[in-house]
C-alpha cells in the first residue's frame, strides 16, 4: 500500500518550514540608518555641484573650453539654462560633477547650461 506513505508524508510537514530563510533573516536582522552624503567638488561652488547653476558663480575652466555650432533652437526651462538660435556659435565647456548630457555655454556676457545633443562641437 502506497497511499499510506503519502498521506504521512504530507502530514508531517510544519508550519515552520514553509516559512522562507531569506524573509526570516531579513526581519530579524536590525534596521541600519542611513546619512545622506552631498559630494563636495573642491574649486566649484556648491550650487553647482547640488545642480543648481547660478552663472555668476560659474568660471571657465583655464584650459578645455571649445566652441560649438547649435544645431537646433532651445528655449530656456529656467535662469539655470542658456536660450539658443540655430546657426548661432557659442563657448562651451564642462564642470566637474556635472552631468554629462549638459555643458556650461557662454555667448558674450550670459551663460547657462545647455543640452549637448543640441551642438556640434567644434575646435
């Protein structure tokens, strides 16, 4: 007879062993805290590295600035951007930390960032 062995079998099994190990080690394990971290970029301002821009705080780098050829016109989201006209030619360059989709332009005494997929990067 089979049956019998099977019906012991399914019978036997506790409640404890359905229970998953990862979801017991999980909630007995103590809940660690965490602490916010703000990188700081020695030689930029902090608005720059938060992702605020204020262009008045903003310096061109020495050396790696380059000029470029819009390819498309761009209407400013905020005081943080640079508006741009097809055709026109502008300074750019990159700062540290930021994000590489952007560069700082510059067309005479304005300055904000602008979208790279917008130039064509020259000399």
């Amino acid at each position: 007879r089979f049956s019998g062995t099977f019906v012991g079998n399914a019978e036997s099994a506790s409640p404890a062993a359905a229970t998953s190990p990862p979801a017991v080690a999980a909630a007995t394990l103590p809940a660690v805290p965490t602490i916010p971290v703000v990188p700081t970029i020695v030689g930029v301002p902090n608005s720059v590295a938060e992702g605020v821009l204020n262009p008045n705080e903003v310096k061109p780098p020495a050396s790696g600035t380059r000029r470029a050829r819009v390819l498309y016109d761009y209407e400013a989201a905020d005081s943080t951007e640079l508006a741009l006209l097809a055709d026109e030619m502008i300074t750019v360059y990159s700062l540290p930390g930021m994000d590489p989709d952007w560069l700082i332009g510059e067309r005479g005494n304005q300055k904000g960032k602008v979208p790279v997929t917008y130039l064509e990067l020259l000399s």
